[in-house]
C-alpha cells in the first residue's frame, strides 16, 4: 500500500464511507482496489476516523432535526383545525403519538443517566 493512500487519502476514503457509500463506489471514486479499502477498514484508527466522520455526520443532521421540529409540531397542530375530518384525525393521532413517543425517550434517557450515576456510585472506593 502506497505512503499517499495511507496518509493523505485517508480523510476523504473515511468521509465517503461514513456517508454511506459501498466500498467499491469509493474505491472506483478514488481510483483504488477494493481490497485497498477493505486493508484501510481493518486499521482500528481507520475504523475510528470513519466513526468520527459518521458522528459527525449524524449530529449535523439531528441539529436539523431538532431545528424544525417545532416548526414540523407547528404545521401538523394546524391541522387540527382542517375542516375535512380526516385531517384531523390524522393530525392529532400523530400529535399523540410523537408526543408519547418523544416522552418516553425524554424518560429512558433519564433512567439510564440514573443508573449510570448509580453504577459510579457504586464504583467509588470506599474510604
């Protein structure tokens, strides 16, 4: 394996596969071997770049989630005023459930940090 691929490439290899692209897509954007590729994914520290790329992607894109959420809760209460009753319906059933769904995510969360600081807790040296 070349000293370019292993070092200068690495970003962009790590980026492409982070956001989902096959192997062989990025090894024929790249103009490299499958199997260059499937070396570099058995590297830990590769691995952990992709990773790193990947969180990063996911994060950007739960901001813009989380931005228009709001927006999105906004436009489906609309509904609710819909003359066709259908609509409105719908528009409270998602409500609903969105609401319950986002609760008990909101409660888990609080349950693990809970069990988690229970865990440390117990984890202390005792003096």
């Amino acid at each position: 394996m070349s000293q370019f691929v292993a070092s200068e490439k690495d970003p962009m290899l790590a980026l492409a596969l982070a956001g989902g692209q096959p192997i062989a897509a990025v090894a024929e954007q790249f103009g490299l071997n499958r199997r260059t590729i499937e070396r570099r994914l058995a590297d830990p520290a590769f691995r952990r770049l992709v990773a790193d790329f990947r969180g990063q992607l996911i994060a950007t894109a739960l901001g813009l989630l989380a931005e228009n959420m709001t927006r999105a809760a906004r436009a489906i209460a609309g509904l609710l005023d819909s003359p066709q009753e259908h609509i409105r319906l719908r528009a409270a059933r998602t409500l609903i459930h969105a609401g319950l769904r986002v609760r008990d995510s909101v409660d888990f969360g609080d349950r693990i940090r809970d069990l988690e600081a229970e865990l440390a807790r117990r984890q202390e040296p005792l003096p």
